[in-house]
C-alpha cells in the first residue's frame, strides 16, 4: 500500500451506478456502453468506502501524513475587542 493505485473494476469495492457490470472470462464487461468497463473514468464508477478521488485513484492507496505546530495555542490567539451593549454586559472591552 505503499504507492498510490488507480480504481480498477476487478477491486471488491468497486462498484458501477448504472449497474451494469458484467464479468466474462476474466475481464471486466460494461452492458451500458457495450465494451470493457473503463474503471474509474466512468462517471458512474462508485467505491463502496467513498474512497475513489476525483482524480481515478483509490483512497485507500494514500498514507495519511500528520503535521505538528510548533506554536502554542495561547500565541496564536489573540484578543478580541467588544463594543457595543456586549461591552457594558460583560464589562471589559477586550476578551482573552
């Protein structure tokens, strides 16, 4: 699952809205266009996770990366003036 995969029709998850999928003989036949199902550059392709991209390739296949902030949440907060009948209820013209 290292490299990223384009959605194929023999996948398990795939999935054909019109359905009209059809197996022969090892490949994978599309009854509504009379030819070899096109995978994922049908409009009708569908993954059963909801992880086909918008770009034909399968969710799955991508490793998720994380990025920690270096920042502390207090510095990337700032204060926030109140005018107004707010100001005279709360009695402070600025909050944090």
């Amino acid at each position: 699952m290292n490299e990223a995969k384009k959605c194929s029709p023999t996948c398990d998850l795939f999935k054909c809205g019109q359905k009209a999928i059809q197996y022969r003989s090892g490949n994978v036949y599309c009854r509504f266009a009379d030819d070899l199902c096109e995978g994922a550059s049908c409009k009708y392709a569908l993954c059963v996770r909801n992880k086909l991209l918008s770009n034909g390739f399968c969710g799955l296949t991508f490793k998720r990366t994380t990025s920690r902030f270096e920042t502390q949440p207090e510095e990337v907060v700032q204060g926030i003036k109140v005018r107004g009948k707010l100001q005279q209820r709360l009695r402070e013209k600025e909050l944090f």
